[in-house]
C-alpha cells in the first residue's frame, strides 16, 4: 500500500495516506486498480472528509479522478450533505491549516491514494455583489430622505422644505453621484476573487454604512446648518477635490479590472497606463484607497461637518488596514515588486 | 519537585536575574495597589461607623480610586485584555464623567454601593495575583476571586446605574458636556441622552460578562475539585 502511495503522490509526504489507510472499512483495497504493472492505467483515488473540530467522518467519496479539483470535491460534498454548499465549505489538509483552493488538483497535493480532508462549516454565505449592493443604496436612499426632509426626521414645520444653502444642493448631489457610482461599478466593473462572504457581514456592513450617512445627512440638511466659514473659495476647492478624486477612483479600478480576463481569478501586479490618473501606482499599491480619502476629504471641506470627519478618519483607519495587507501580500506574492511604493500613502504610510 | 496545581504561573521564578527583578517589580506593584484599595476599605468602614454624609467621604478616595484602574497593565494581568478594558473604561466613565463632574450625586447611596463593590473585588482580586506570583496562592483567595462576583457584580452594576440615573435631572438643567446646534461644525451632542443610552447598554453587556465569569468559576473551581478528588 505504501508503494502505491508514494507513486501516486510523486515522492511527496503520504503522512496522512498511510496513518488513515488503517481504519478504513475493508472493502477499499478491492476497488483499486494496481498501477504497478500498467503505467498507463488510471489509480483513482478515494477522498475521505473529516470534521475538523470533531474529526468524524462526514463521507467517503471512491472512485475520484486524480485530476479532480478541489471545487469538484466540494460538489460532490455538497450532494451527501445538501446543507453545506460548496461556497461555505472550508476544505484543508490539516485541520488548523488554511483552506485548499478550489482551482487546486487532487494529485498534486501532498496526499495518498486515499486522501484525508479535514472540513470546516463557514457559515451562511452571501455573494459580494449582492452586500455592496445594499451597502451602497442604503446611503443613496437614506442621505436623500434627510436633504427632503421626510416627517419624523426634523420639526414639523421643516417637512418637505428645502434648504436655503445652495452648498446643501451640492453637497446631496455629490453624495448621491459618489453612491450611485459606487452601485455602477458593483455591477459592471469590479471583478471578484471570492464570489462569497459570511452572511453576518452583511448586518455589520450595513451598519456601519447606513448608520454613518444618517449621522452625516441629518447635519447636513439641518435647518440649522452653518456653511463653510471661507465660503465659495472653500466649497469650489472642496468640489475639485472631490471630482478629481473620483476621476481618478474610477480610473483605478478600470486598470484593475483589466488586469485580470474576464472569469479569471489571476492577480498581476498592476502598473500605470496611459491614463494620468494611474500615474499614482508608480509611488502607492492600493490608489483606489487614496482616491477614496481624497475624496471624503475633499466632502468633508465643503460641508465642513464634524460627522463626515469623522466618518472620513474611519474610513481611513480601515483602508489602511486593507491597503498594508494588499501591499504585503503583493510582496510576498511578486519576487520584482517595485520598492518605491507604499500601501496607501506616498512615502507615508 | 512539589508540583504546584493550584495555578499556572506565567514567570519561572527560578530563572535569570533579570526575570527575577522583573516579578519583583511587578510583585512591589501589586502590593501598593492592594495597599491603596485597603486605604479605600479603611475609609469606607470608617464612613460607615460614623453614619454621616458621604460627601467627604468621596473626596478622599477619590485620588486612589482613579489611579488604580489606569494601572491595569494588559498582558501581565492574566486576564483578558478586551474585559479588562472594558472594565477599565467603565469605571473611569463613571468616576470622572459622572461622579466627579456631578457634584450632587457625591452624597448619594449609591456611589457608597459602587465603591464598596469594586473596593473589595480588588482587594480580592489584587491579592489574587500577587500569592500566584509568590506561588503560594492559598484556595481560599482563589476560591473568594471566583465566588464573591456572583454578589458584588450586580452591588456594582446597580450602584453604578443608580448613580447615572440620579445624575441625570442635573445634566438636563445644566446641559453639561452637550453641544448645540447651530454651530461651525454642524455638530451636536446631547450627554443627558448619551447617558441614558449608557444605561441602556448594561442590559446586553452586564449579562454576558456575569455569565463569562460564571463559566470561568466553574472551569476553575470544578478543576481544582477534580484534583482534589484524585488527590
């Protein structure tokens, strides 16, 4: 049995072949066919999937190709237990390891004939699109119920009014323009390298991004609000900002997505185009994230409102967080990764 | 080698110099903490005895009371760095933004209750950490750490809540710590609401840590029982 194992993985370690090979139910050896004497004949493999935290055995599957994919795997999975669809499936060779992919082969990892997955639940899944596209419609609609002041939300007599600052006007346009950009792009720009993510994400997303364009609208369209103190200087710079930052936001994410073919899920490391608004790739990984900043920065001047500081400063703390993880794993990923640049701000951070 | 069951200590005390110097240090620490929270127990006995206004009373612990917490030092406190912030926080909440900035609540009952609570969980606890330091943690300090909680948590909690509650009429008239608009920043903050918000959020929270804590009795006590057993 030994002999077959080490054939079939290549000289790789067949630790977790030979250690289960023992107390698998009888009938197995008979279902193999010897790959000693035919080189060409096919040595199929058998895939056994354990609980990871309990490690009882959930299914046996016989009879796999050895150049089945994890993602067939999980399909296959799917079927004994209907309730665990192959996108909250987590498969791995140990049961504290990470997560197999679904592109990788069955033959090339390091395991025998007899293949022993360890399986984590990853809880209910819900697809990207379908959270940033609530997360995103949820400030369109709510921003607008407060620049009409909708009943229930100010005084009475403030219902259905609208404000006499024309930087009030502006300032609901730019945000809707921000949001509705946003949805655009969810729809027909971005590519996903995860289709899914924990169902529970959703209600944290959406808290966070509906709760704070409340907090921020409800100041905004205030019959109390006081506009910016320099005036039309403060608000027309605070406008070039903010459209320079979304030009250039979407630039980035155009030369994002045509790095990667569409379906594919390769990663390439992304450089300047034609486009003078790439240029910024030369000295920051992640300049969809600048932008970003840029942006609430340029929002946050010309209404000049405490709230969207400190949503802006949020905001920031968290892409950066993003932006030094993309940056890292850019590095650990690409051996010619250019060293002048920085996570999310030029020569800073 | 005795083995010593009764707990885990995290310092070898039979290693470097340095390490040694370093308990040391951390052992001199507790012992000024445990000394100042006895400081607060001699003065609420005494407050006690003398039946009067609390009012005094308040001001000469105050200094202690919040130097103490701000000491907590995660990591080398063996106990969860996310409770004991939380801890940390809540208290200094109460002692400066409601006790100290509301004078009128200084001589009220509760904060007599909120006080005495949290004065002799940390005299407990406080004397916890040091014996398992010294490794000679007698079962009884072991055994008042997990078991004097079940009455002295909810002494606390409702000593606290009932001193925001009281706090709260003066904070309205007063309008303390609240901003209004109109203002530069199109910003405002009513801290009467934000207070009563506070209490609210006791209902979640308060559950939850009773019940970490009573799973953490159990774990610890019902081990040592086991040992006992096999003993």
């Amino acid at each position: 049995m030994d002999a077959l194992a080490l054939e079939a993985a290549g000289g790789k370690k067949v630790a977790n072949g030979a250690a289960v090979a023992a107390p698998l139910p009888p009938p197995a050896p008979v279902k193999r066919k010897p790959a000693k004497k035919a080189k060409k004949a096919v040595v199929f493999f058998e895939v056994e999937i354990l609980d990871a935290k309990t490690k009882d055995k959930l299914c046996f599957l016989d009879k796999v190709e050895p150049n089945a994919t994890i993602g067939e795997i999980k399909s296959m999975f799917h079927k004994s237990h209907p309730q665990w669809y192959p996108a909250r499936q987590s498969i791995r060779l140990d049961p504290k390891g990470k997560s197999l992919k679904d592109e990788d082969v069955l033959q090339h990892l390091p395991v025998g004939t007899t293949a022993t997955f360890y399986f984590r639940d990853l809880g209910a899944q819900i697809s990207w699109v379908t959270v940033f596209l609530t997360e995103y419609t949820g400030p369109l609609v709510i921003y607008l119920m407060f620049y009409f002041r909708v009943p229930f939300i100010y005084a009475p007599k403030y219902d259905f009014t609208t404000s006499k600052h024309w930087v009030v006007h502006l300032a609901c346009m730019c945000h809707s323009f921000h949001y509705v950009k946003r949805l655009l792009e969810t729809l027909f720009v971005h590519r996903f390298s995860h289709g899914t993510m924990p169902l529970r994400n959703i209600f944290k997303n959406c808290t966070y991004y509906w709760g704070f364009a409340a907090w921020m609208a409800y100041y905004i369209n205030h019959p109390l609000y006081t506009p910016p103190i320099y005036g039309e200087q403060q608000i027309r710079l605070a406008l070039i900002i903010f459209l320079f930052c979304q030009i250039g936001n979407f630039s980035i994410h155009i030369a994002l997505r045509n790095l990667r073919p569409p379906g594919s899920k390769t990663r390439k490391i992304p450089y300047p185009t034609k486009n003078p608004f790439t240029w910024i790739f030369l000295l920051v990984s992640c300049p969809n994230y600048t932008y970003e900043l840029g942006s609430w920065l340029g929002f946050t001047v010309m209404t000049q409102c405490l709230p969207v500081a400190f949503f802006t400063l949020v905001g920031f703390i968290q892409m950066t967080v993003w932006a030094k993880g993309k940056h890292r794993s850019y590095l650990k990923e690409f051996r010619d990764y250019p060293p002048l640049r920085s996570p999310i701000l030029p020569f800073i951070l | 080698a005795k083995l010593s069951r009764t707990q885990h200590s995290k310092i070898p005390f039979n290693k470097d110099i340095n390490l040694k110097f370093f308990a040391m240090t951390i052992l001199r620490f507790f012992f000024t903490l445990l000394s100042r929270w006895l400081v607060i127990a001699v003065g609420l006995v005494r407050a006690y005895l003398a039946r009067g206004s609390y009012h005094g009373l308040y001001y000469s612990i105050e200094k202690p009371l919040n130097v103490c917490p701000l000491c907590h030092i995660p990591g080398i406190v063996p106990s969860s760095v996310v409770l004991t912030g939380f801890q940390v926080m809540s208290r200094v909440f109460l002692t400066w933004a409601v006790t100290h900035s509301v004078r009128e609540v200084q001589s009220e009952d509760s904060v007599l209750l909120f006080v005495t609570a949290w004065t002799v969980t940390e005299i407990i606890r406080y004397s916890f950490y040091t014996f398992s330091l010294l490794n000679h943690l007698p079962y009884l300090i072991k055994w008042a750490r997990y078991t004097f909680f079940i009455v002295l948590y909810p002494m606390g909690v409702t000593g606290e809540l009932l001193t925001i509650y009281a706090a709260l009429p003066y904070v309205q008239k007063t309008g303390l710590y609240s901003v209004t608009l109109p203002n530069k920043y199109n910003f405002s903050f009513d801290y009467y609401t934000f207070l009563i918000l506070i209490m609210i959020s006791y209902i979640p929270l308060f559950p939850q840590l009773y019940f970490h804590m009573i799973r953490q009795r159990k774990k610890v006590l019902g081990h040592v029982e086991d040992y006992s057993k096999v003993e």
